[in-house]
C-alpha cells in the first residue's frame, strides 16, 4: 500500500485558509531548516525538504490550492490513492477497456497516473536560494551597493542544458514514442483495467541521451558560484529581504528561472537606536549648560548640528528634529530625530568649586527649585495624619 501523504497544511505548519502571505512565510522558514545543502546525506532531511516543495509547489499556485482546498490530494494527483480501498465491485461488473486516467480526468482534469509524467515534459520553475549581506546603521539608511555570492544551479554552456554531447542531440525516447509515460493493462474479473505511468526509460522524459555531455555527465545542468551586486534601497530595516528576481536555479523544459533572497542584517550603532523611521539617541549636557541654557552639538545622520536648548533644561528633556530620520523604504517621507538631554553632574570637586556651589545652593530658594519643593509637600500631605 502506498504511503499516505501529510495534510500539505500541516507540511507547513499552517491551518486550513492561511493567507499567500503565511504559506510564502512558512515555506521560506522550514525550506531553510530542511535544505539539503544545510544536512549533506541526511536523508530525512532530503525527504521533508521534497515534501516542505510539494506542499509549497501545490498551495502557492491558486488553481491547485483551489482543488486542494475541495478535494484534498486527489484535486491535484489523481493518481493518490489508486488501488486502495475495496476497489470497484459496487460498479456491478464492466466489460471492455476501462482507462481509469480517463475517468479521473474527467473530475480533475487529468489521466490518472499521467500527471507525473506531464510534469516531468512540462515546464518547471527552478528552485530558489537564499543569501545574506550585513550592512552599517547608515548604508541602510541613505542605501548602498552590495556584492553577494551564492551556489545556483546553471544550464551547461556545452550542451545548452540538453545533456548530449557535443554534435548530438537526444533521441526520442523508443519505448514511449516521446510522451514520456506508457500504458499498462490488468485484466480483472471487472474487465480489463489500464493504468499510465512514467516510462522507465526516460525517467518520463521522454528523451534519451545516448552519448552524454562530458561537462554536465549528461544531466544539463551545473552548480555554479555566483556573484552579484545588490542594490540596498534607502531605508530597509534589520531582517527585511531584498528578492532578486530569476538569479536563482535555472528551470528546466523552458521553465522560469528561481529567485535569490537576499535576508538584510543591519549592524548596530554605537549612538543611534532606530524604531521605524524615527531614530533616537541620548546627548550629554553640562550642569552649567542646563541651567543657563546653551548651544549644543546634537548628532544627526548627516554629521553634527547645532541646537539651542533652553535655560533651565531639566534632565530627561526630549527635544525633536524634523525630517532627520530614516526615509522610508522605496518613499519620499522622512522620519524625525528625537534626542534626550541628560545632565552630567560635575564630580571630583575642589574645595573652592564646593564652596561656590554651596553659596550657590544657599542663594536660591523654593522658586528655584520648584519640583523639590512640589514633591516634599505631598509627602508632607500625604504622612500628616499618621
């Protein structure tokens, strides 16, 4: 008996209706875990990186997700689950030739068997690959080039991808005339029953490469490194992707090309702490500075500028600069800089400076220092009945 097939859903760890969005996510995450270059011979991890792709390759197409949705596996195989169950007695005893690829593909628009065939001839997009770059604080803010290097998988320039050597071409596969699928026939007490499946001699081809490429030994395709530059848009935060569109694994039967996923990692900085488009950061004032007001230099993307706080500046104080964060991701608009005063009280004093700092304390009264005032008053209030 063949084995069953995990609900694709729960494949990717997902419920039933989860959005294009949660099923793209899912597939990136567990593709990553499970991906062969990540676990050499580890074969279980080669059969659920191949179950993790049937299950993205079938909800990540609306039509098949759509049949999925209705039918289960049998929407988009209608192979699954042949010559299970009680077979067909309830039919009361056919006489004749009965192609059971013909009835199926009468409900789901496919031979039964025969789709496994189809897909081999038929156009595949190829794989994707996913890469990483680590940038500064600034690069993402104001955007920068990259260059980035990955493993794809590229047609062989010998053979353009055929797999035949040099002067030949692949021949047409004798045992299934080109279909890349043959016939079988089980003669049952309900008839003679026919069933489709790959050829084995193509692999369901239904070409034969009788005198291989030398290059590629005869599979057309090669792994390559690559090297690209990316373009880092202004903007981008700490874990977004930048996709490459078609630099990924070459596809086969005329297919599309996979697309790399560039995942961004931005460095942290040593004075600037970012939350969306603003960004933020502490400056240090005087005592004296505080007091009297002053011209301070506050730190901006752009270099140092110069900004006049007011007398009396209390530390904690939070001032803003408009439009000197980071603008946003493939926008025009431009966050703000908010920076906090923190005042630095003087330590290690001389016997002068504390005499003048008493005379100092001495000569100002409650007007000067209002909140003290305020807060001892409350808890005059508040203990005065205890």
């Amino acid at each position: 008996m063949a084995e069953e097939k995990r609900d694709f859903y729960e494949v990717l760890g997902l419920q039933k209706g989860a959005s294009d969005e949660e099923i793209k996510k899912a597939f990136r995450k567990m593709a990553k875990q499970y991906h062969p270059d990540l676990h050499p011979g580890d074969k279980e991890a080669e059969k659920k990186f191949k179950e993790i792709n049937e299950a993205y390759g079938v909800l990540s197409d609306a039509d098949k997700k759509s049949k999925y949705d209705r039918f289960g596996h049998a929407g988009v195989d209608p192979s699954y689950g042949a010559g299970q169950g009680g077979g067909f007695g309830g039919f009361g005893g056919f006489q004749g030739d009965i192609d059971l690829g013909d009835i199926f593909g009468s409900f789901f628009g496919g031979g039964m068997g025969g789709s496994s065939s189809r897909r081999a001839n038929s156009p595949q997009r190829g794989s994707d690959r996913e890469a990483r770059i680590s940038i500064t604080f600034e690069e993402a803010a104001f955007g920068c080039k990259k260059d980035v290097s990955f493993t794809r998988i590229e047609k062989c320039p010998d053979c353009n991808g055929s797999g035949a050597a040099k002067g030949t071409s692949p021949e047409t596969c004798s045992a299934c005339s080109g279909t890349g699928s043959v016939r079988t026939q089980q003669r049952t007490p309900f008839g003679v029953f026919q069933s489709q499946h790959p050829c084995d001699k193509c692999s369901g081809k239904g070409k034969v490469v009788k005198s291989p490429c030398a290059a590629c030994s005869g599979s057309g395709f090669l792994r390559k490194q690559k090297k690209l530059t990316v373009t880092v848009p202004a903007g981008i935060d700490d874990g977004q992707t930048i996709l490459l569109n078609g630099q990924a694994d070459a596809g086969r039967n005329g297919g599309p090309n996979g697309d790399v996923l560039v995942e961004v990692s931005v460095k942290k900085h040593a004075i600037f702490q970012r939350e969306g488009r603003n960004i933020y950061c502490d400056v240090p004032v005087t005592f004296s500075e505080a007091t009297l007001g002053a011209t301070i230099d506050v730190p901006t993307l752009e270099g140092d500028i110069d900004y006049e706080i007011p007398e009396g500046t209390q530390t904690g104080t939070v001032f803003t600069l408009k439009n000197k964060g980071i603008t946003e991701i493939h926008g025009t608009r431009r966050g703000n800089l908010v920076f906090r005063v923190i005042v630095e009280v003087p330590k290690n004093l001389n016997s002068k400076q504390k005499e003048l700092l008493k005379a100092f304390a001495d000569s100002c009264g409650e007007k000067n220092n209002i909140q003290k005032k305020n807060f001892f008053d409350k808890v005059k209030e508040t203990f005065k009945n205890i």
